[in-house]
C-alpha cells in the first residue's frame, strides 16, 4: 500500500490556552487536530498530576496535527506565538499517511 510522507506535530500545553492554540491553528488553516488530557508527567518544574485538581487550571492537554511537510512552518509559527511565553511543549515527528488527501 502507498504512504505518503507527513508530519506529526504534538503541543502539550496548559489546558487553560487550549482555545486560544486551536484558534490560532484554525486561523493558520490548520484544520484537523486531536485535542487529549494529559494526566500528569514530570518535567523542569518536577513531577506532576492532575489528580486532585479543581477546574481546569494546572491541567494541560496534548494536541496531535499531521499536515503535509509543506504546511509545517505555518503550522510551528501560530502554535510557537500561543506555547512561546506559556508551559509548554511542542514536537515534530516524521509520520507517514495512507490518505495524503485528507491532509
């Protein structure tokens, strides 16, 4: 079967900035997204759990995009303007995909 090559671009970010990074994405015609809960992980800052938390402050979220390779830097631009002066993570991975058309 043909694959055609992409790439996987993963944000984990403070849940609070959740709607202004799909926003920002949106704006930047990124159109397809997964948005998942982080339930904890350990990083500069130490070790750390959603478990016990009240609301959404001190959650975070991992959104997960594939676009074309072309696409990419528009991509990093508007996500790098949300995650730049905020907790966050972003991460390009190469990837392949089945429907290079959906993308």
């Amino acid at each position: 079967m043909k694959t055609h090559p992409a790439k996987r671009v993963e944000i984990t970010i403070e849940e609070i900035m959740e709607t202004r990074l799909t926003t920002a994405l949106l704006k930047a015609d990124v159109t397809g997204f997964t948005v998942l809960p982080v339930k904890g992980g350990s990083g500069r800052s130490g070790h750390w759990t959603r478990a016990g938390q009240v609301g959404r402050a001190g959650g975070m979220v991992s959104v997960v995009c594939i676009v074309r390779p072309d696409r990419l830097d528009t991509l990093l631009e508007a996500a790098f303007a949300v995650v730049e002066p905020h907790i966050g993570v972003v991460s390009v991975t190469d990837c392949e995909v089945l429907r290079a058309e959906r993308f």
